[in-house]
C-alpha cells in the first residue's frame, strides 16, 4: 500500500500538467494520470501545484562567525525549512586553518545528525592548502562532499590568496568538484573598512558603504578568469550586484562554464531598508551587503536569462538582541548574516511567479532543479518522476501569509522580510515519503533528516 496524491499539477523546469503520484515507502514509483485507488491511501490536490522538495544549496547553521554562532542550529533550521517548502539544505562545514578537513567534516556530520529534520549536503570551507589539503580535497569528495567554498573577503578569518585559490581550482579538474566562490576584493574592503572607521563612521549603514560593488565586479571576474585558466567551472555564491552579474554574463556568452546564485534578500531589499533609526539596520547587515534599488530588476533579469541559476538563502541568522550587538559601536564587530531559511519558496513564488517576473517552470528550476543538478543530487532529489525521493511539496497558489518573527520558526528575534504578505504557501511537505509538514506544523522526528552524499561532475561539469 501506498500514497497516492491525486489531481495536483505537477511542475518541473520543463513541463507542466494534471497528474497523480504514487509514493511508494521513500520513493516516487509513478507519475501520471488515472492511477487507480487501489488499496492506498489518497489525498486530493486539487487545485495544489505539487512541486519537488525546495532545496537550499547555502545554508549556515550552527556556524562560528563573526564573535558568535549562528542562532539556529539543525533541529531549528531545518524545521524552519521544512515549514517553508525546503526538503533538502547544503550547508558549510569550516576546515579550521591548519587542520585536516576531515576534523571539520566530524565535526558538522555531529552537529547535524540526531537534529536535522530534512536531508542535508555539506560543502567544504577551504581556509588554507598545503600539499595534504589537496588529498583532503579529493577525501572529501570520496565523502560526498562534491563542493568547496572559498573566499576573497574577510582577510585574517577565512579569505585565502589566489595561489590557493587556483591549486584548488586545479585540483576539482581531477576530482570533479565544485569551487564556490565567496567573490569580493577582501583586501581594497579592508582598506576602506579602516578609513571609515577612522572618520569615526561606526554605524550599520557604513558595512554597506564600504563594500563597492566594484569590488564584487573585480573578484567575481578574477575567479572566474582563475577558472578559465584551469579549465574547470565555478559557481558564484550570494551575487548582490548588476556590476558582479555582468561579468558573470561576458563569462557564459563566452561559453564559459560559470554559474551563480543570488538569494531573495538581494532581490527584494536595498541599501534603503538600512537606513533605519538607531542600530535597527544591524539586521540587514551581511556579506555582500544590500545594494542600491537599481540593482533588483537587473538580478531577476539575470533569473529570467539564465545568467544566474540558483537562489539560495545564504540563511546565517544571528539574533538582534544579543549577538548583532557586539557591534552596536563598531559596524565591522555585527555578526555579518540573516535569517531566511524558511521563506525562500514563499517571497520566490509571489515576487517571481506572482508578478510575472518568472514563470512557475522556472521558479522550480531555481529552487530545486538547478540547485540539485549542479550540486550532485539530480535525479534523486529536484523533480518529481519515477524512482526519485518523494520529496514532494503540495503547493497551495492562494494560500497567503503575512512573514513576521511573531510566527516564523526560525530562532531569531527578527525577520528580514517583516510584514511581508506573500501568497502562495505550503499546504504539506514530504520528505522520502513521509508527511512532515502540514498547515504549518512541523509533524517529523528530530534527526531524521539524513546525509546526502552527493556525486562529483554535477551538472556545472556538463
Ligand atoms: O554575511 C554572510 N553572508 N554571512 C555568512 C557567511 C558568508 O559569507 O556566506
Ligand atoms: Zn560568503
Ligand atoms: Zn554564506
């Protein structure tokens, strides 16, 4: 016996159309019109779109930064998740500098297993690279690990030189790995950083001002140049500017194999929702930073072309209260992140599809498709077909919601998105078959969610 949800739509990146689909214990065994009753249990989906699990490819639980920890750990942000329409996280672990990766591979798979309320991926942070490392590149890979972030920014912390950026690059050509590349010009920020400072220029607005999107422009060209010489794709995480994007797009017009994600705050906020009274625009403070308005429409024409594929969250909550206040007298001491994992699917679908910006095809190739063939998981996760999880969320087109942290389930005392109205919202959530979420109540075990260990050449490979 089985279930059998009947008469939903079901969308893909491609197709759309009225069909029921049989779920066999974790898997999807059919998916097609007039599948008889049987003897399974039915649930009716008329009216629902039935869309593959949401999945988000840069998540930042339970992560060390910036003085503090992210607030929400994986019971909390992959419940959160769950609620929003998300099946499937790929979040970070940080190789410490001088340590083996292995350690920090340890280390996440503990805080992630016996918590985690959805399946969840890992990428690697790569903070330096001796001989050993590159060994430990392609250990990681033999684990799943199919990906590796490194940065340009935050000198001292976690940004490495362009020589360790290239060994890295040159290594996935044999390993077949992604390099994620946190892309801005870390050392020109620092300098202006400490001029403003020095002009006594301490309050949240100043992490913006300081961060040019040249800056961003310069970094995301030299990467993508670094990988050009290697021979090998890249893919840019959190893209928050037309000036970054457009050195993106010469890239691919090229046929280069470059890829890159932006995330809902770049496409819907701007530097204005941080000139707020007091310390209020801390909240907003993340890396990139909020952008001037002019740069919106140029990111969601980047989603409509193709130039970006993936939008992710970068969700790396810190609470407003306690932990954005270390820098309530130094912007540069604001724990630099956000929280979003829970409402991706929701501002994507009213802003994108709502509007017309977007179609609903190309709304599930951003939030599902596109992440699971670049990162290693297609088919078995970002398409609802034959032999794929039954990861499968009944999407209710009307249903509103109004986005506040009164109601939302992330652990975090704001939202980005506060008195947001959305329509469009999960009615229930598989995960491998098994109902989780449904009207907004979390219905799983804690720490079932399991590991994914996701295949090297993905789709950016391709
Ligand atoms: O401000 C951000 N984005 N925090 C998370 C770390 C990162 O750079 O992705
Ligand atoms: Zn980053
Ligand atoms: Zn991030």
């Amino acid at each position: 016996m089985g279930l059998l949800i009947r008469n939903g739509t079901v969308v893909a990146a491609e197709t759309m159309g009225v069909a029921d689909v049989l779920i066999d214990g974790e898997v999807i065994r059919e998916v097609h019109r007039g599948i008889p009753p049987d003897s399974h249990d039915v649930l009716d989906a008329t009216g629902m779109l039935l869309l593959p699990g949401g999945i988000d490819a840069h998540t930042h639980l339970d992560m060390p930064f910036g003085g503090s920890t992210s607030s929400d750990d994986f019971e909390t942000g992959t419940r959160a998740a769950a609620i929003g329409g998300t099946t499937a996280i790929i979040d970070f672990a940080i190789q410490a500098r001088g340590t083996r990766m292995r350690a920090a591979l340890d280390t996440w798979w503990k805080k992630a297993e016996s918590r985690a309320c959805i399946d969840y991926g890992l990428h690697m942070i790569v903070t330096d690279l001796p001989e050993a490392g590159l060994e430990d590149m392609d250990e990681m890979v033999r684990e799943g690990v199919a990906s590796f972030k490194l940065f340009m920014a935050y000198p001292n912390v976690l940004m490495v030189d362009d020589a360790t950026i290239f060994r890295a690059l040159q290594q996935t050509s044999k390993n077949g790995a992604l390099i994620c590349m946190h892309a801005e010009n870390g050392s020109v920020i620092d300098v202006i950083v400490r001029q403003a400072l020095a002009e006594g220029k301490t309050a949240p607005i100043h992490h913006a001002l300081t961060r040019p999107t040249r800056a961003e422009a310069e970094a995301v060209h030299r990467a993508i140049a670094m990988a050009e010489i290697a021979g090998v794709p890249i893919y840019i995480v959190h893209l928050s500017s037309e000036d970054a994007l457009n050195q993106v797009r010469e890239a691919r017009d090229r046929g280069l194999p470059a890829f890159a994600e932006t995330c809902p705050q770049y496409l819907l906020l701007s530097i204005d929702d941080m000139k707020l009274p007091g310390f209020e625009g801390a909240k907003y403070v993340f890396t990139p930073p909020l952008r001037e308005k002019a740069n919106l429409a140029k990111l969601w024409d980047g989603l409509k072309s193709d130039n970006l594929q993936v939008v992710s969250t970068d969700h790396c909550p810190f609470c407003f209260e306690d932990q954005k206040a270390l820098g309530k007298d130094d912007f540069t001491k604001i724990p630099n992140g956000g929280p979003g994992i829970e409402n991706r699917l929701q501002l994507l679908h009213h802003h994108g599809v709502g509007t017309g910006k977007i179609t609903l095809n190309r709304f599930v190739e951003i939030v599902s498709t596109s992440p699971a063939r670049i990162f290693g998981l297609y088919p078995r996760k970002g398409v609802i077909a034959p032999g794929s999880d039954a990861d499968i969320v009944v999407w209710d087109p009307e249903a509103e919601h109004l986005i506040s942290a009164k109601t939302h389930h992330m652990r975090c005392d704001y939202s980005m998105f506060e008195g947001f109205r959305v329509r469009g919202n999960a009615r229930q959530v598989f995960s491998r078959g098994e109902l989780i979420v449904e009207n907004g109540q979390y219905k799983g075990r804690v720490g079932r969610g399991q590991y994914l260990r996701r295949a090297a050449r993905g789709g950016a490979w391709n």
